[in-house]
C-alpha cells in the first residue's frame, strides 16, 4: 500500500531557495544547539558519536565564511538537548543532558554565555528539572 499525504498544501507554491555551500565544520556534530548574533553563528557541544559527546563552542562568521574561534563550554554545562536564547550579546543555556547516550538525569545548571567577552556565568538555579520560559525584552 502506498503512502497517502494530505493535500491540504498541495496548491501552495514553494519558496524557491538558494543554498550556498558553508566552510566545513570542525567537528562532526548531532544533537548540538546553536544560535545566530548578528554575522556570527554560535554552534554549541553536541555528540561526535553515540559514545563522544563535545564539551566547546565553535564560532562560525557568516562574513568571511570562516569558522573563527573555538572555546569551552563550562564543566557543569549540558552536552546536548539544550535550549537556548539570545538577548543579540548574551546567550543564555538551559537545561540538557550531560554525557554521552542520554544516560544521566537532566542537567538543572543553567549559564550565560557573554558574548563579547567570551565569558560565562551561571544563571539563576532551576528549582525543577522541568521546561523554563525566558521573556527577552
């Protein structure tokens, strides 16, 4: 039998998208998080493999299609499954999951990253381990 997809859609054209083809990453990367400030990408840990997860952040320039800088995450910090927002200077992480293969609880550590002094911070304690909403005004 085969696969039946609804129509709803179907008169709705397409947005007709040119992709350009970016400096490779330094790493190879799944479950990581990121965030764009201005021309700089912030690509954030992440897993290398089931059994290496990564531990920094890596910043790539939309400007000259580099990838510029590279620094540690905090040790406390969650290597996956993070949420993030950002301000346009600071970065703030919450929540995730430290290690590799989602083996420990979920990480109630929450930092921020700022940006123009590459300097992190640790924010607010979450009081629970559940869903945290920042409003960025």
């Amino acid at each position: 039998m085969g696969l039946l997809l609804s129509g709803t859609f179907a008169d709705l054209p397409a947005p007709k998208t040119e992709w350009e083809e970016m400096a490779p990453a330094p790493v190879p990367r799944l479950d990581g998080a990121s965030i764009q400030i201005n021309e700089l990408f912030y690509v954030f840990s992440g897993y290398r493999n089931l059994d290496h997860v990564h531990s920094h952040v890596d910043v790539y320039n939309f400007t000259n299609n580099k990838w510029e800088e590279s620094f540690a995450t905090p040790k406390q910090m969650a290597n996956s499954h993070l949420g993030m927002a950002t301000d346009g200077r600071y970065i703030y992480v919450v929540s995730g999951k430290q290690g590799p293969q989602c083996q420990t609880p979920p990480v109630a550590e929450t930092f921020v990253l700022d940006t123009r002094a590459i300097n992190w911070q640790s924010f607010h304690h979450c009081q629970n381990q559940g869903a945290l909403i920042l409003w960025l005004t």
